[in-house]
C-alpha cells in the first residue's frame, strides 16, 4: 500500500488533485469540507491522506506516508539531511514561491547582501544588540548568511505574520517566503538585491526506504519513470 | 564504538596532568546564562548552542565551552596569576545539511582543558608545552599562528580609519575579507542613494541611515590602496613554514611592513621559549592564518593538534584571548592563554593504536 500524503486545504490541494486528475488519478475528498478522509480511484494500492502541508516532510521521514505534496522549502528546512531521508520524484509546477531577505523599504543605503551586512555591524555597534532578522526558517537562513559570511545578526523566531515584525520593532529585517511580493510591498519592506535562497514549489517527495517495485509501478502509471 | 565510560578514563587522566601542571579544578554550571553569554562566541558556536528557556533564571543554554565561563569566574574573584583545569562535557548541534555523514560529529562531548592567567611573557610557552608533552605519544600534526600578527598587519594599512576598522572586522571571515581587500584597491565607484516614498519603520533610526550614507560618500573620495599593499598582505596572510625556518621569513615581511615588527619579536620569542622546553620546532608548522580558522576570541597566539583522520576536528586547540578578559573584566582586564583536549577523541586514537 502506498500512501500519499496531500495538502489537507486551499489552492496547494486543488492544484495538487488537477495535477494528479491530468495523469488519470483522481484524488477526492470522501464526506464533508470538515473530513480529513480522501479517495483515490484510478490506482490501485495507493490511499490518500490529508495532511497540513508543513507536516507532510516529517510524516515522511518517519515512514507514516510513502509519497507526499509539499514545498521543498518546507522539506529542506525541516529535514535535516533531507537528501538521505526523500527523493525529489518530480516538480509540479505550481506554488512557486521564493525564500528572500527583505528590509525595510524606506533603508535607501540597502540594496544588496554587502549593504546588509555592513549595516549589521553598524547596528549592533549603535545599538548593543545583533540585527534581528525575523523567520520561521531558521536552517536555510543561517547556513546561507554563513556561507556568504554575514556575522552580526540573530535570527528571531516568527512562525506567522512575519511582514509585520518590523514595524512593531521586533525586529529590523525578515526572511520569508514570498510569491507575487504583495504583502512585502504593502508592508513597506523591499527583497534584497540578490538571488533568492532557495526557489520553492510544490514537489511529490517520496520516502526513500518505499522506492520499490510498489512505488515503481505508480511513478510509472503517472509518468514519471 | 569507544564506550563512554573509556573518555571519561582519558579525561581524568588528563585533567590529573593538569592538576600536576598546578591547575586548580574548576567545575563551571552546565547550564549558562545565553543572553549574556551567547554574544561573545564567533557565529560557529552561537548557532549551535542549544538555548532554552527557564521561567525564573531566562534565556539558557548548554554549555557550549568553558573559556568563557571560567573567564567570567576569574574576573569576578580569581587573583593573579592563576592555572585553572577542568573536565566536563559541551554541547554543540550538529546540522548535518543536505545529507547525512558517514561518521557524524558529536552534538555532546567531553573537553579537558587548562587556562592560564598571567603576565608572564613565557606563559604561551608553557601552555604549549603542556599540551605539546600530554600528546606527544598519539603523533598528531602540530599547527601554531598569531592572530595578532595579522591584525597588527591591517591595523597598519594606509587607509582611513572606516576602511582598517571594516576590515580587522571581516578578518575571520575570508571571503569578505579578500572582497573589501580588492575592493579598496580599486577607483571607488559613487553610491547613488534611491529616492524612497516608503514611511520611516523599525528601530533603525533615519539618523543612522544618513550618517552611513554621509560615510559612503565620503569613502567615494578614497584614493585606492597601492597594489603593493594587498601583494604583502596576501604573502604574509600565505605564510606557511616549519616553525624552525619561519623566523628570517617573518623579519623579511617586517622589512616591508614595519608595524609587524613588535609581533615578529614576539613570535621568535616564543619561539625560542617552546624550543628552550626541549621541543623540536621543525616538527611544528607556522601558518600565519591559523588563527582565521580558530574560535573568534583568540586575538594572539593560536594552536591545534590535529590527527590524521578525514572530517575529524582538531584533537586538541587553543589560543590567546586577552580582548575576551577585558570585556568580561569590565575594565580589568589580564592576559589570558587556554586550551582545550577533547578527551573522545584521544580514547579512539589510543584505541586504533
């Protein structure tokens, strides 16, 4: 049996049933809105279920579901050593969205990463504190402000409405995930010039240890061998 | 598998030798302030120290070395001068990254180690000494350098005072370093300032931004440093020699840039106090940027003693630190040489012998 982990609500699920409807597998929830139960007709030994999409990496690595839909920001994030752990099956083309560093969009000496940085240190001169950068992806920020050797920075937890931190002065930049920068801009932050930390979509991921004949046999059904 | 129970043996062997060399034991709180504390470590070790959170005492976290917290003893009570031991356990997360390694490093190990507080000239000798006797059996690769030698190198560059000050910042982090270092050395190029419609937000005051802005502009009337600056820099920064050969390298360097000379002294100084010891010093290797890859709060003398395994990390390290007394010192201030031996590590080599 396999069991595939989907997005339990919202746009991420409806585009990842029309992503699997395309390829003759039609995912459906059984019962009410309110129900966390789904169907899957169209294969046979595969069960659907529902799932909050930040839950789905660890339900995989922990071998509770075999194949799962979610972010690969969330996978890497949340796993550590995650290319051991699931393999990437295939990209799905939708819920792009880029993890990037924003500051305050009124800073007018602060383009880049080397702005940054030199402000950082500023900062903390000035201020006896370390710059606060505001996220709730504490792995990928860090290692990427290490290997571009930015020092003088802490990372504060924000695990929702992380846009506003700045203007309550919790803290003075974020790094967040962001799609179409709408909420960046109306909250009066502005991406730094640089290549994103990581570009993200949707991803079917599946547990390494389920590769198989089984699993095989459904990645092929859905044309992805 | 080196059972625990065998690193702890090799612990209290060693902390005994330390207790011979005249270390008074020391036993240091596992669980430590973090806000306090936590600001004083380089980037490596802040991002792993495991933080927690206690109703009553705050922020805390699991040790994550000793220097700092038998530093903070001393100057709050200790006289001078004092040898202090100890054993015990850090702790330090290991994020492994995208994939897991074959053989993963420990988050929780065992650190024996000695500190010596002293005005002694002669005290990084016999700290060196120590340590060099305690592992002379396990064959490992010495490395000895001086953090002081580079800075002292920076401090004396014919820039102006924002452009030293940003780089003696930077010195630990090489690739920023080597971008500042190659960008003095060309025409400054003007910084435009984008108009912004944007409200005022945060705690970083406009103030802040204007003055930074006031800094640039100025930094856009920079003459660029002289080629040969960089070149000197780069041989000294490249020096690598058997500690025997190094000394007429260094006075060489001192020719071309006089400001090193004081630390030059000191370094063939100490030289000859490690060899007076008895120690070979064409067994030991000079890098002059050993210190770059050492904990952040080394600012003079720097070692380790590594063994040849692929991915271990040194088996023993240590170093100067007399900046770290004077901000814990709160204007006191004493200097300050110490080293750790990660006992683990000795019991697994001893165990392969």
């Amino acid at each position: 049996m396999i069991r595939l982990g989907v997005p339990s609500k919202g746009r991420l699920m409806e585009q990842t049933f029309d992503w699997f409807a395309d390829r003759g597998v039609t995912l459906s929830r059984s019962g009410s809105d309110r129900e966390y139960a789904g169907r899957v007709e169209g294969a046979d030994g595969v069960s659907l279920v529902l799932l909050s999409a930040g839950e789905i990496p660890r339900e995989l690595a922990a071998g509770r579901i075999e194949l799962g839909v979610t972010g690969t920001d969330l996978v890497r994030e949340k796993l550590a050593g995650w290319r051991d752990l699931v393999a990437e099956v295939a990209p799905m083309g939708f819920g792009h969205a880029d993890l990037i560093i924003a500051v305050p969009a009124c800073w007018r000496d602060c383009s880049d990463l080397d702005d940054l940085a030199a402000i950082a240190r500023d900062f903390r001169e000035e201020h006896g504190f370390r710059l606060r950068i505001a996220t709730k992806y504490h792995r990928l920020v860090r290692a990427w402000l290490s290997e571009h050797e930015v020092a003088d920075y802490q990372l504060v937890d924000s695990q929702g409405a992380t846009e506003g931190t700045v203007a309550n002065q919790t803290a003075e930049a974020i790094a967040d995930i962001t799609s179409s920068g709408a909420t960046l801009r109306a909250n009066n932050l502005r991406i730094l010039d640089e290549e994103p930390i990581l570009r993200s979509q949707a991803t079917l991921f599946a547990n390494r240890a389920a590769m198989g004949p089984t699993m095989n046999a459904f990645l092929t059904q859905l044309g992805l061998t | 598998m080196i059972p625990k129970r065998d690193k702890q043996n090799v612990g209290q062997r060693l902390l005994a030798a330390f207790r011979d060399a005249g270390g008074v034991e020391v036993a240091p709180d596992l669980l430590l302030p973090a806000e306090s504390l936590l600001d004083l470590y380089g980037e490596d070790i802040r991002a792993r120290a495991y933080v927690t959170a206690d109703p009553i005492r705050g922020e805390m976290m699991l040790r994550p070395d000793f220097t700092v917290p038998v530093v903070q003893a001393h100057m709050q009570n200790g006289a001078e001068p004092a040898r202090y031991c100890y054993l015990g356990e850090v702790f330090r997360k290991q994020d492994m990254g995208d994939t897991h390694p074959a053989n993963p490093r420990d988050s929780e190990y065992l650190q024996a180690g000695f500190e010596l507080f002293s005005r002694d000239p002669d005290a990084d000798a016999e700290l060196f000494a120590l340590f060099h006797d305690l592992l002379l059996p396990l064959g490992l690769t010495a490395q000895i350098g001086d953090m002081g030698l580079l800075l002292d190198a920076v401090a004396a560059l014919p820039l102006p005072d924002t452009r030293r000050d940003a780089l003696m910042h930077q010195i630990w982090r090489p690739g920023r370093f080597r971008r500042l270092l190659t960008s003095f050395g060309e025409p400054s190029i003007p910084r435009s300032f984008p108009e912004s419609d944007s409200p005022w937000a945060g705690l970083r005051s406009e103030d802040e931004m204007i003055r930074r802005m006031a800094r640039l502009k100025s930094d856009a009337a920079v003459a660029p440093l002289a080629p040969v600056w960089s070149e000197r820099l780069d041989r000294l920064f490249a020096l690598q020699a058997p500690a025997n050969e190094v000394a007429p390298m260094l006075y060489e360097l001192a020719q071309d840039m006089p400001a090193i000379a004081p630390a030059v002294d000191r370094i063939t100084a100490r030289l000859r106090a490690i060899a007076d010891r008895g120690i070979d010093l064409s067994g030991i290797t000079f890098d002059a940027s050993h210190g770059r890859t050492t904990l952040e709060y080394y600012d003079g003398f720097t070692f380790s003693f590594t063994a040849d395994r692929a991915g271990w990390p040194p088996v023993a390290s240590g170093g100067r630190y007399d900046a770290l007394t004077r901000v814990l010192g709160k204007g006191r201030e004493i200097p300050a040489v110490g080293g750790i031996i990660r006992p683990g590590l000795v019991a697994e080599l001893e165990g392969a012998a």
